[in-house]
C-alpha cells in the first residue's frame, strides 16, 4: 500500500522561530560582551574572562530553556537544535574569553555581534587585514542551492532507509537501534552499514541546511560571508582526516581548533595528543547534546537514551585513532599512502565510507533511541510503501 505524508507547517516554524529568538538574545548579551572587551579587559583582564564564561553558561543554560518552555518545543529535532545553538553560543563566548576567536572580530561592533549570533555558521575574516569578508555576488543563490541540495540529501535518505528496514521512517522500532557496543558488533552486516550511513546523511543533511539558513539570512541582512559549514562529507570524502579536517561541520572543527587542538599542540608539540584533546572536547559537546535530548525526550524513552550515553564518547574516540592510524600508516609506508591517493575518486570516498560506517551506531544510536530520526522525516513530505 502507497502511503503519502504530508508536513506540518508548524514543525517548521517550531524549528526556526526558536533560532531566531536566541539571535536576538544574543544581539542584547552579545552587546554587553562587546562592551566588556571593550571596557573591562584592558583593566581588569580576570574578571572580564569570568563574565564572559558567566555570559557562555548563561547562553547555554537559562535562554535556550525558557525558549524551549516559551514556545512549548514537542519534536526530537527542535530541542535537538535548540541544544545545538545552546553549546555553540557557550563555545563562542569561551573564545571571546581565552581571545582565541578570529583575528579582527573584536574590532568593530557589526563584526562581533555576527560572530556571537549567526546562528551554525561563522563569519570570515580576511587573513591579510582582519577586516570582514563581504559575499561574493551570488552568495544567496549558491546558498539556496545548497539548501536544495540538503533538502534532496534528506528526502533521498530517509527513502533508502525505508527501503532496507522495510517500513516508514516516521516511526521509531526500538529493536533496530542496538543497545550496547558489543551488540553493534554483532548486528554488523551489509545491511547495517548501509543503514549506518543514510541515517548519518540524514543527519548530515539536516545540519547542513540549518547552517545554510543561518548563513542566508546573515548574507541577506549583512552582507557577511560565513564559512562553508558542511563540504558534502557523506559523498565527497577522500579519507578519515578529510572527513573531519575538511569537510564534516567545519564550524564546530575551526572553535575546537582554536580551543584545543592548537593551544595542546604549541604546548606539548605532540600532534597526536592535540588530536585526542580536540575530539575528547567533540565527545563532551555532543554528549551535552544527547543529555539535552534525554531531558526533552518523552519519559517513556528516557530510559533507552540514558542506557546509550557514553556512546558519543567512544564514537569520537575511535575517530580520533583513526585519524592517527591513518596518518601513521602515510607515514611509515609512503608507498602505501601513495596507492590510497592513486584510486579513483569514487573507490576513495568508497573506502572512506566503509571505513567510517561501522562506527555510525554509536553517533546515531542515543539520538534515535530519542526519536530523532523521525522527527527528521516528519519535516519532509514523502511517499512511501507501507505494510497492509
């Protein structure tokens, strides 16, 4: 039997009205900030960086909460996004503190407040001047395009997976979603991995439009060019430095690098080291996140996100020797490294994927538990073959 969903506009504004909210939150606390870097650091360098992580933990804590009680939040991908500008503010005000943010933001006040506000994206600055990087023409239009993209990515997604488990995506089967890592490992097949990776481009796909959205509406306002926050790292990756060095969420890749990975590797000149240091940073910002999602979750599901946590841990940890793995192996067998960059492009990325995909449970399975995937699906119309 064919069966057509339709979508709620009220999901949608549910999604990006919050955003917007917390923008101009963060218009008013951002102008405060300005003021303290302005005002206070100059003269009382200490006590300007503890209100400034004081103006983080309030950003992350107290104004996404009463946003969330405001607008009476009730998908998994709402309070998931909530909780996604929650930390990201609380990180932005952390670089403001430790003055490790971009060369030039806080120069000028437009600056400043499109760095601390723009919601899942970063506005650029020049390397030469450390003046902001106005859009080229045809920002909006490649953005939108993008968007497009995002949005096929999704439907295409949520498609293949209704496909290879045999039933809709808008609901949510608990037996799929393995418990342990141990039962990750022996529920591994083809069939697995290949639902691993189109609930990671689901995943993908929808943060990489609401980066885009965010992106649009400050090239639309300001003027402003942001980075490129998602290289398409599900299709395009050619290795596992790739996928997270250049391509997978380069907004949360470039604080980490600020944060962690560079002050680690200037300070013990050990890059393996400032590499564990950025993706334990990584597991502790998405472990927030899924803490966030269990709270907001429907009590009856609580139990199976809590018997997860600790999944976004080891996920990010295995990563992060993956990473040194591979570049060890470059390393000490050149010619080994030279054969991977001689495949052809699409067995590359291939591998990549392979490699990858049967670590994905662990990054997707506390945010299913928690309906997330389906909450994802419920934003797209579809049509789908569903059981009599």
């Amino acid at each position: 039997m064919v069966g057509f969903y339709s979508v709620d506009p009220i999901d949608w504004i549910l999604l990006v009205a919050p955003g917007a909210v917390i923008v101009a939150v963060n218009l008013i606390v951002g102008s405060i900030s300005y003021l303290l870097v302005k005002h206070l650091r100059p003269v009382a360098r200490a006590l300007e960086l503890l209100l400034q992580i004081g103006i983080g933990i309030f950003m992350c804590t107290v104004v996404p909460q009463a946003v969330t009680r405001a607008f009476g939040l009730r998908e998994m991908a709402q309070h998931y996004f909530m909780g996604c500008l929650a930390a990201v503010n609380f990180f932005r005000y952390a670089e403001i503190a430790f003055d490790t943010a971009p060369r030039g933001v806080t120069h000028e006040y437009l600056p400043f407040i499109a760095f601390v506000s723009l919601p899942g994206g970063e506005v650029m600055f020049s390397q030469k001047d450390a003046k902001v990087v106005r859009c080229p023409p045809g920002t909006v239009a490649r953005l939108a395009a993008g968007m497009a993209g995002s949005a096929l990515l999704i439907l295409f997604s949520v498609c293949a997976l209704e496909v290879i488990k045999g039933r809709s995506a808008r609901s949510l089967d608990l037996s799929d979603i393995p418990v342990a890592p141990y039962d990750m490992l022996r529920r591994l097949s083809v069939q697995q991995l290949a639902a691993s990776y189109f609930t990671c481009c689901t995943f993908a796909g929808m943060l990489s439009l609401f980066m885009q959205m965010g992106a649009a509406l400050f090239a639309l306002v300001l003027g402003y060019d942001a980075e490129e926050s998602m290289r398409a790292p599900m299709i395009c990756s050619q290795g596992v430095n790739d996928f997270w060095g250049r391509r997978w969420n380069r907004v949360v890749h470039r604080f980490l690098k600020r944060l962690f990975f560079t002050p680690v590797l200037n300070a013990t000149g050990v890059r393996w080291l400032a590499t564990l240091a950025a993706f334990a940073a990584s597991a502790a910002f998405h472990e927030f996140l899924v803490h966030h999602a269990m709270r907001c979750t429907e009590p009856a599901l609580r139990p199976e996100v809590r018997a997860r946590l600790g999944f976004q841990v080891a996920f990010f940890i295995s990563q992060a020797i993956l990473c040194y793995l591979e570049r060890t192996a470059d390393r000490l067998f050149p010619p080994l490294g030279r054969l991977a960059r001689s495949l052809p492009y699409p067995l590359q990325v291939l591998c990549t994927a392979f490699v990858i995909a049967p670590f994905g449970p662990l990054f997707t399975a506390p945010l299913e538990a928690a309906g997330m995937s389906v909450s994802i699906a419920r934003l797209f119309p579809s049509v789908a073959f569903v059981g009599a």
